[in-house]
C-alpha cells in the first residue's frame, strides 16, 4: 500500500508544540462565552422592565374599563329603577320632553332607528 503523507506546507503538530495557539483560543471562546453570558443577562433585565411597563399599562387600562362598566351598570339599573317606578303615560311625556328639548338629536335617532326597522324588516 502507498503511504500518505499530510500535504505540503500543513505538517501535523502535536498538542505540546502548538506555540501557545491553543491556549489563546481557549481564552478566546472564554472571552466570547462571557460577552455572549452579559449581552443575555441585559436582554433579560431589559424584557423584564419591559413586561413591568405592560403589566401597569394593563391595569391602568383595567381600571378604565372597570370604571366604564361601573357606569354602564349604574345606567342600566337606573333604567330599571324608572321602568318600576313609572307608568307608560309618564314615560310617553317623559319622551315628548327630550324631544322637545332636544330636537337636532330626536330627529337623527328616528332617523336611525328607521333605517334599522327598515333593514330588518326588508330581510324576510
């Protein structure tokens, strides 16, 4: 059989004659572990500020709807509380009132209100 030779120029070396090549990559990878191990630790803390900042902004826009649906309720039991306590002759003057009041905005309500009966009735 032939033998192999390495080629020329790249002659095999042994660990003890490397000149030091070896122990400066080492070093090296060491260096890089440790840049890549800080860059971690500052997205780490930077994710965890910014979850900090969403979570208050959550709860601030929590209690904003919590406040909406406070009022939302109150709105609805007042409209309960007034359907209990009048009768359909004093809630038809009730509303002769708003709208005499408030003639700009009766007129786009029924305006509104016969464009929907309008679509509603026209789908059968």
């Amino acid at each position: 059989m032939a033998q192999e030779y390495p080629p020329s120029g790249l002659e095999q070396s042994s660990p003890s004659d490397d000149g030091g090549r070896l122990g400066t990559l080492k070093s090296k990878a060491q260096e890089a572990g440790a840049k890549a191990a800080q860059r971690a630790d500052q997205a780490r803390v930077g994710a965890a500020a910014g979850l900090e900042s969403m979570a208050s902004t959550l709860h601030e826009k929590g209690d904003r709807v919590a406040s909406a649906a406070h009022s939302a309720a109150d709105a609805v039991s007042y409209g309960a509380e007034y359907l209990r306590d009048n009768d359909m002759q004093t809630m038809l003057s009730d509303l002769m009132e708003v709208i005499r009041r408030n003639p700009g905005p009766s007129l786009i309500g029924a305006a509104a209100l016969g464009f929907m009966l309008g679509r509603a009735l026209s789908r059968d």
